[in-house]
C-alpha cells in the first residue's frame, strides 16, 4: 500500500514536471500583448488564425489603451495597443516603435421616433454645440438649417458620452475640437473629458444601450456598434462640405487622403481629413513595441504576426467592419520595421520576405 | 516482584499520558498561534490597504490640497481634479436607499414575527434572503434594461409635472427625464440593502422574550405600541448593527450604481439629474488613466470612501456604546 501510494506520487510529480515543461516551451513561443479595447475583436480573430496557420499563440488582453501604454512602459507584454498615438518625443524618451495596424469609424447615433438611419445630417460645428449643450432641442434653427425635408421633433436632446476614458472618446473629441474653437476651449481633447452635459455610459455598448432606451438621445459608438445594434446613425457633412454617409469606403478615402509621414510614429489622428469621400470621424489604433527589445525572440515573432496581419488579415478585418490600412502604408511600416527595430546584435529583427 | 510488574505497565501508561498531555499542549500551542496569527494578519491588511491608499493619494492630495475635497471639477484634459461631485453622490444615494430601506425592512420584520400566518413565514423569510443572494451585476442590468425605462416613461414626468410650480420640489425633481440618475440608483441601492437590514432586524426581533410583549398585550396595549415601545426599543442596537451594514453596502457598491447613476461629475439640485459616486468614478476611469495626477486622484478617491466607511462605522460604535451605558446604568 505504502509502496503503492509513493509511486502514486512519483507519477504525480513526473507529470506535474512534464505538464509545466510543455507549458513554459507553450508560454515561450506566445506573443503577449495588451491595450485598447476598439481592436480586440479583430486582434483577436486575427490572432485565432495565426494559431492555427501557424501555431504561435497570441494573448491579447483589451484592458484599455491607458493599461496597454503603462504595460509596456514596465515591459510586462511584448507589445501594447493604443487609441490615442504617443508624441514624437515620447516615442523618442522611451524608445519604441509605433506604427498604425487597422482602422475604424465613429458615428454619431440618435433616438428619434420616425427618422431611419442616414435620414439626418449633421455637420462639425452642429455635433460639438450639442455636446457643448448649446443646442439642446431637436427642432433647433441649426440642425433644421442642416434637414430642411426631415420633420423634426420638439424634443429635448439628451447626450449619451462615455463615462470611462476611450480612444474612442480621444478621437471624437480631437474632431469636435477640430471644427469648433469653443469647443477645443472649454472642454479640449482627452481619452475622458469633463462633458458639460449629458449622461456617461462605460463602454461602446452602454453608450449603445442607453441611446436605444432614451428618447432623444444622441451618442457616438464605434461603427461596427451602431451597425450590430441596428442604432440609427446619422450622416455627416465633411471638410470639403460633401455629404457622406459611414461606410468602409468613407474611412479608407479619409486614411488615404492622410498625410502619414507628418508625425512621428504614423500618429495622425484622421479627423476631418480633407477629401470629398472622406468620413470626418475615423480613428486608427496603433501597436507599440521597443526598438530594442530585451527579448529580441518574441518581438521577431510580433513582428511576423503584424506583418501576416498586414497581408492576410484584410478580408477578416473587413467582416468586422474594420478598415485595412493602406498598401503604402503598410509598406513604409514594414521598411520602417527592417531598419529601426534590431535584436542584441544589432540585426533587424524583421525582413522583407 | 509483583510490585515491579505492577509498577511497570502502570509507569508505561503514565509515560503515555505524559506524551498525550505534551501532545495535546502542543496542538493547543499552535492552534493558538494560528487563530492568533490569523487576527493579526487582518490587523496587517488593514494597515496595508491604508498605507497604500495613502501612498498612492500622496501625489494628488500634496498637489490639490484641501481644495480636492471641495472642488466638483474633474477635468482630465487640464489635469484638475476635485472630489466633491462622488462624495456628493455617494453620500445622497447611500442617505436616500437607507431612508427608503429601514422603514420598509423593519416593517417586513415586524410582519414576519409578529402578525404573520406561519404557513407564510418561510417563503417570505426565504425571498428576502434569496434578495440578498443576487450578485449586484444583476441589478444593475435589471435597473439599466428594465427599471430605468419604466422611471423614464411612467413615473419621472408624472412627478415633473406633479412639483412643477412648487418651489424646492420643482428643483429637485427637474427633468428632463434620463430615466438614470441619483434617484435610480439611490432606489436599487435601497432594494440591494433591503435583505441585509430585514434578516438583522427579524432575527433581533425574535430575541425579544415572549413575557416582555404577553405582558404589554396582557395590559391592553395594541400591537402598534408592542412594537413602537416594546419591540424596538429592546432591539434598537441589533436593528442599528443592521442599519450600519446596510448603510457600508450601499456606500461600496460600485457594478449596479455604475450601470444607472449616469456617470457625470456634476452636481445638481434635481434627484433625476444624472450624477456619480466615488466607487462609480473609480470603476469607469482606472483602466484608461494615464498620467500618474490622474491615477493619483482616483486612489484618493479610494482613501476619501475608506475614511467615510471608517467614520461611519466608528459614529456606529460609539452611538451602541452610549445606548449600552445608558442601559446598563
């Protein structure tokens, strides 16, 4: 019995060994990386597929673009996601490397009995005085002015923003501030805002939820939201004054219609990007990583999992109503790649195959 | 001969004893050491968690000072933080669910144990503890989905248009009707502290001798004065103990309120207005904060709701000990 028991044990113990011996070669070979919450689905389909083409796992945790920044900055993931690009000479100070992955669009949403999606029209200057609480009623000579055919209601507006800080919000509010001075004065440009009115809700999907239930609400949501929620979006006005409505096709012209060499680590925000075509509200997220990496391996195997993104993740970045990047743009990504981001040696870690 | 083989077992089973009693003083020995242990390394955590709050406050209360209590701007763009807005909303929600919660859960007691059927005794008594079994997630989805629409459409503009007019009222019950806002949450807090003060109560209330209220009924007294000057005043300390309970769940609670008090930090004069309390604040922004001032404000969010829950259950405390004075004296 005694004998029994302890290979009992023995066999427990060699399999215990075996077991984490797997699991750390596993842990080794698997890309970490952590932030924004807008790309996760796509991050994670992406990510689902590589696995099984090529066996290399990827642990993507969504727990904001903030965490994804301070998560690399203590060099615990092998990359970090953000909304909002870092500056130049923060990029600079701590040495990494930022390069956009995958775009999307921000729509506005509205609650109004009788209108159907795209029926309404709104432009920059409108949008920012409604979340500035200056207009503060459907039937307002300003929004009327924009929808002389839509018969509107004489209904308070209630504004739905999102209660906890966002790329989303980042890149909604660089676009209200964009187009309205006061705006840019009184509230400014952040990840989280001091809204002067409204109700918050946490998440695309409160923001979601709560302009469905709330009878002349407007919110913004991610696309893709506002698509899966059946939420009535509404049209918007462009720099060049065209009228266009949210599709894919609007977020590429505003993404190829961009200057992306103007700032350091492709950190142009595509706000009102000139351009008859272009959606005034596209947002990018981008994927930080160091230059010289400690651990030069994984990093390698980042970059060839980005780079299969790159080539073959467009179409499945598509059913998710995400937008691919640019062909030249992903090409001076990858050149930027095979020159700035090197092992120990001082061997890029990344070749054009 | 005899004597010695006598003696021998008998020493063997003294030995025995001795290594039983040595044994045994050894157990002891360590479960006293580990029951102590276990009651010091709360000591520790709670020292810990105060440390550290303070620690990670240290950089936002050093910059803002006192005014970080008495500021109700909380702009992350310039960086200027102040806390009056959740302290506001946290402590209006909190007063407002227990004002709604006590008279509501004494009466559940009051019928339970004194004037209820004993068929139905049970299953009520098992519905309320049910209440209290359900996670908080739940009602705030509840509250988002269900409750807050039905505010919205029947309930918050038949009360606009009740105190419209009425000075004081027509402030505090100004629309327009979100449907979420201090009030709402105030109300789920209210049914989440519910079962916590009702099971307290009820079970203090059975510990009031059957000759004390046969006696009082026994002169003539109707069931209302049993209550009101028998009943209560023998358990006001338990039904307090259950108050205070109640009153640090509805402090804390952060899923529920979350999902229907609006998130904005604003004061108003209106119940329906949207608002936010501390443990709201703290869920919504900690994972986006960057800049450590930011990161700063919401741990001194942290140490601000620490102390009020200190304060709180420390008044408690010293209120049951004079009610104790005074009645052992």
């Amino acid at each position: 019995m005694r004998h029994f028991i302890r290979s009992a044990a023995v066999a427990i113990a060699m399999a215990a060994a075996t077991t984490t011996l797997t699991l750390s070669a596993a842990l080794a070979a698997d890309i970490s990386g952590a932030g924004a919450t807008f790309p996760y689905p796509i991050y994670a389909k992406w990510a689902d597929t590589y696995k099984k083409d090529t066996g290399v796992g990827l642990n993507y945790q969504s727990i904001g673009s903030g965490g994804g920044i301070k998560q690399i900055k203590a060099k615990t993931v092998t990359f970090g996601a953000s909304d909002a690009p870092l500056k130049g000479d923060e990029l600079e100070a701590t040495g990494l490397a930022q390069f956009p992955m995958v775009m999307g669009g921000i729509v506005p949403v509205v609650n109004l009995e009788g209108i159907k999606p795209g029926e309404l029209v709104l432009d920059g200057p409108t949008l920012a005085d409604i979340f500035l609480g200056k207009i503060t009623s459907w039937d307002d000579e300003a929004i009327k002015k924009l929808n002389p055919d839509v018969k509107l209601p004489s209904q308070a507006i209630a504004v739905v923003h999102r209660s906890d800080g966002s790329g989303t919000t980042f890149n909604f509010t660089y676009y209200l501030g964009d187009v309205s001075a006061d705006w840019k004065e009184k509230v400014g440009v952040d990840k989280a805002v001091e809204w002067p009115v409204g109700i918050g809700a946490k998440g695309n999907e409160g923001v979601a939820n709560n302009v469905s239930q709330t009878g002349g609400a407007i919110g913004y949501v991610e696309y893709a939201y506002a698509k899966q929620n059946k939420l009535t979006h509404t049209d918007m006005i462009n720099k060049d004054g065209k009228k266009v409505e949210p599709t894919a096709a609007a977020f590429s012209a505003a993404a190829a219609n961009a200057d992306w060499s103007s700032q350091p680590g492709y950190g142009v925000i595509l706000a009102n990007e000139p351009g008859a075509e272009s959606w005034p509200m596209t947002a990018a997220t981008w994927i930080l990583l160091y230059k010289k990496p400690d651990d030069a391996a994984t990093t390698g195997e980042a970059l060839k999992f980005f780079a299969w993104a790159y080539d073959k993740g467009d179409e499945m970045a598509g059913e998710l109503d995400y937008v691919p990047m640019p062909e030249k743009v992903v090409e001076s990504v990858k050149a930027m790649w095979a020159k700035e981001v090197v092992g120990d040696d001082g061997k890029p870690l990344y070749s054009a195959m | 001969m005899t004597i010695a083989s006598d003696a021998m077992p008998s020493s063997a089973a003294a030995r025995a004893r001795e290594a039983t009693v040595r044994r045994f003083a050894l157990t002891d020995a360590l479960f006293r050491g580990l029951t102590r242990a276990s009651a010091i390394l709360v000591l520790v955590i709670l020292g810990g968690v105060a440390i550290s709050l303070f620690a990670g406050s240290w950089q936002a209360l050093s910059s803002f000072g006192f005014s970080f209590l008495t500021t109700e701007s909380w702009n992350p763009v310039t960086e200027k933080f102040g806390a009056l807005a959740p302290i506001y909303g946290t402590l209006v929600t909190a007063a407002i669910a227990i004002l709604i919660a006590v008279p509501i859960g004494i009466g559940i007691a009051v019928f339970l144990t004194e004037l209820c059927p004993r068929p139905l005794r049970r299953p009520i008594g098992i519905a309320v503890e049910l209440l209290a079994g359900i996670p908080s997630i739940i009602y705030g989805i509840w509250g988002l989905f269900v409750f807050a629409p039905f505010l919205q459409t029947a309930i918050q503009p038949f009360i606009i248009n009740v105190f419209h007019g009425v000075p004081g009222l027509s402030s505090l019950f100004a629309g327009p009707p979100y449907g979420i806002g201090l009030l709402t949450s105030a109300l789920i807090l209210a049914i989440m502290v519910l079962p916590f003060i009702t099971s307290i109560t009820k079970d203090v209330f059975d510990t009031v001798p059957a000759v004390l209220k046969e006696s009082a009924y026994g002169i003539g007294c109707t069931t209302w004065e049993v209550t009101r000057r028998v009943v209560i005043p023998y358990t006001r300390i338990g039904i307090m103990g259950g108050v205070m309970l109640g009153l640090g769940r509805a402090l804390g609670e952060t899923m529920a309120v979350t999902f229907v008090i609006g998130n904005a930090h604003r004061i108003s004069a209106s119940l329906f207005a949207p608002g936010t309390t501390i443990s709201a604040t703290i869920a919504n922004e900690f994972t986006e904060a960057d800049g450590d001032l930011y990161t700063s404000s919401l741990v001194s969010l942290g140490l601000i709701l620490f102390v009020i829950t200190f304060l709180i259950l420390a008044a408690a405390r010293y209120m049951l000990m004079r009610i104790d004075a005074r009645t052992g004296a």
